[in-house]
C-alpha cells in the first residue's frame, strides 16, 4: 500500500495532465518518428522487402559458388589421386577407356594378395579371449590409432614439431609431446602385445603411418596376430562382447568406469572393482598397481593412450585377460551400442 504524504494548508495539490489519446498512440506506435524530416527518407515496405530479397539472393549466390568452387576442388583432388596415376602410369600407346579406377585398382590389389596382412575377424578374437579365460592364460588385445601411432613416430618418423601440429588432440588423450619415455614404453607395450589392432583406414597418421613406424623400430608384420584398430566396435556389432563378459569377473578401468559399470551390472554383470580415474599416460604404472589388487578374469580399459601400456602389462603381471576397450565405453553408456 503507498503511503500520501500529508498535503501543506493553503497550497492546492498539482495534478498531473492526462495524457491525451492521440500523444499516447504516437508513443506505442511502432512507426513513430521523431523527427518530421525522417518521413521523407524512410523506406516503403516494399523497399526493405526488395533489400531483404537482395540480401538472401547475394547469400544464394554465394553459397552456389562455394559449392561451385568445392566441387571443382574435389573432382581434381580425385583425379590427382587416382586417374592422373593411371595416367602416368600407363605406355603413351595404350587407353583403358572401359575400365573404371575401381575395376583397375581392384586388379591390382588381386594381384597382391600374397603380401596382404590378414586380420582376426571378431569371433576370431572372441574365440582367443574365452579360450585364454578358460585356459587360466594371459591376452592383452591392444588398438593403435593416430594417436598411439603419432606418439611413437616422435624423433624417429617425424620431428616433433610435425607431430605436435599433426596431434593436437594428444595432450587429451594422455600424452604432452614431446615424450620419448612414452614413445618407447608404448613399442615395448606393442612389441609385448598378444593382439593388436592396427587401422584399416589408408588415411595419413592411421594405416598409412603404420609401415614407417613399424620399420623404424624392426617391428615385423608378420610375426604377430593382427585385428582391426575398431576391434571394441566390431565385438559389440558382431554379438561377440555379452558372451565374453557373461559369468566373469570383469574390473573396469578408465575415466568412464563407474558409469560403465552401472551399465553392465543392469545387464547382469559382474563387477569385480573400478579403477578410476587414469591421468594420463604416465599415469600407467600406478593403475597398474592399483589394478593387480582386484581378483578378476578380465579387464577393460578406456584410458586413451595410456591403456595400450595398461592392457600390455597388466595381462603379463597379472596372467589375465586385459582388453584395450576405448570409447566404446563412452557408447554403451549413452545407449548408442548394443551390448
């Protein structure tokens, strides 16, 4: 309640104008000018209609010539990558104009087919890990991606200015370049490995990074057992990862344990321990440790680059089953894979 003032004798109280229709209607009408000179330059509706028009024509226009010039751009990329090899290939006498780069180069790969690197198939990998459970052995089953092979390419494949432009990324998976403790701990960790996934994407610092690093180190191709780097994925699509986990004992480890683990145990699986949180890549050793105390059959890791060293040592201490899980944590726990 607003409380009046008590009003002075012999002086009468002001009041105040009413505010006429016609003032009021100036103030709330949206096309009010204060100035009577503006209603000479203001624009009809139909002028900033026009303008609006010629705005979002300019932005069509430009947006076509993006696309324009991305295409131009794709098709000589495309060409440089493969016809123009043909091209250069090829005797100046003969033309294959029958044949599509496809059909060419799937000839060619035919005919290396002995050099090829065969890959374990899921159920292959699934196999080893219940019969190395059951047989009471060791298996580590690391991955390598471009951050694992970048990692290990420091100073010895590429300078470390290279790798650190190239893997920005690193630092937030576990490793600040430059680190060459890392990078040999992580070739005896691949040397050590039981399985290892490498990519099968010819994409630069994935399978195309694989050889020159592999050969920098005398790593041979062919004197170990070899997966897909997206070996975690393919358990799951394939319907290989519920038959692994079922009536086991399974000790999760990684930023993403404790989630993963409710997640699971709503499945029905048995949660041995969680090991969490992982800083790092040099962070191994102590999750090692820390690891060794739980009684378990198998382990799953999600800790980035630090879980290829992880997964390696704790299966060889240990003489348990250790599998390098990724982010397929990440994907069970928002639904996004079926288990």
């Amino acid at each position: 309640m607003r409380l009046r003032t008590p009003r002075k004798k012999g002086k009468p109280r002001k009041r105040k104008k009413p505010i006429s229709r016609k003032r009021r209607s100036i103030h709330t009408s949206p096309a009010f000018i204060r100035n009577p000179e503006e209603l000479v330059e203001a624009k009809p509706l139909e002028a900033v209609f026009d303008a609006e028009s010629e705005g979002s024509k300019a932005e069509t226009e430009q947006h076509a010539g993006y696309m324009e010039g991305y295409e131009k751009g794709y098709q000589e990329g495309r060409y440089a990558g493969g016809e123009e090899i043909i091209d250069q290939l090829l005797p100046p006498n003969i033309i294959f104009p029958d044949l599509s780069l496809k059909q060419i180069i799937a000839t060619g790969i035919s005919m290396h087919m002995e050099q090829a690197i065969p890959l374990m198939l899921p159920e292959q990998v699934r196999d080893a890990i219940l019969h190395a459970m059951e047989e009471k052995q060791p298996l580590s089953i690391v991955r390598l991606g471009d951050g694992e092979l970048l990692t290990m390419a420091q100073e010895i494949v590429m300078p470390v200015d290279q790798v650190r432009r190239e893997g920005k990324f690193l630092e937030y998976a576990g490793v600040k370049v430059p680190d060459l403790e890392i990078r040999n701990r992580l070739v005896e960790a691949v040397t050590g490995a039981d399985i290892v996934g490498i990519p099968r994407t010819r994409m630069p610092n994935y399978q195309l990074l694989v050889s020159p690093v592999f050969q920098a180190y005398g790593l041979l191709l062919r004197e170990k057992q070899w997966t897909d780097s997206l070996i975690n994925y393919s358990l799951c699509t394939a319907g290989c990862l519920l038959p692994i986990l079922q009536n086991r004992r399974v000790l999760l480890i990684g930023n993403m344990a404790e989630p993963l683990s409710t997640v699971l145990a709503q499945r029905g699986i048995s949660i041995a321990g969680v090991v969490a949180p992982v800083n790092g890549a040099r962070d191994a050793a102590r999750i090692v440790a820390a690891a060794r105390l739980y009684d378990f059959d198998l382990a799953l890791v999600s800790a980035g680059i630090a879980a290829v060293l992880i997964t390696e040592e704790l299966a060889r201490v240990t003489g348990k089953v250790a599998v390098d899980f990724g982010h397929l944590a990440n994907a069970l726990i928002k639904g996004e894979a079926p288990l």
